[in-house]
C-alpha cells in the first residue's frame, strides 16, 4: 500500500513535505507508513465491509491483526508468536 500511495501521490506529497514540519520531520516514507497507510486500511475495510463508522473499521483491523500476521507472516512475527512473546 505504501508503495502505491508513494507513487499515485508523489507530488501531493511533495508539496506536504514543503508545507508541512511534522510530515517533513518524518520523511516521505515516515510519513506515508505511519499516516497514510493506515488511512487507507481502514477506508478500504469501511468499503469491504459497507461501515459508515471509522471506529469500527478500526476496531475490525485491530480484531483481525493476529489471522493478518499469519497469513502474511514474516520470520520474525512467527517466532515471537511460536515463543509467545507479543508482537
């Protein structure tokens, strides 16, 4: 999603860096990892899943967190989880 949102949008984000301290201070990667993708996640669950309610698209992110860290698991998530460390 990053990756996309980068590339659909690099000069809006150009000209974010250039108004904006905080979103400058983070990096265009910071910025669109910590901000925008998880944006996007939860409009894109509001569309799925036909929520009006930001709040509940959130808490269906948050809900399926763990089925999305097994399904698209990298070595570190798995060993933690087979360890039983949290994640």
């Amino acid at each position: 999603m990053g990756h996309t949102i980068a590339t659909h949008m690099s000069e809006a984000l150009k000209q974010e860096l250039k108004r904006d301290k905080v979103a400058r201070a983070a990096g265009v990667g910071g910025y669109v990892n910590a901000v925008l993708v998880p944006e996007l996640a939860v409009r894109l669950v509001m569309e799925d899943m036909g929520l009006m309610d930001e709040q509940r698209a959130r808490d269906v992110l948050s809900e399926s967190s763990n089925v999305g860290n097994l399904l698209n698991a990298d070595d570190e998530n798995v060993t933690r989880e087979a360890e039983g460390e949290e994640g």
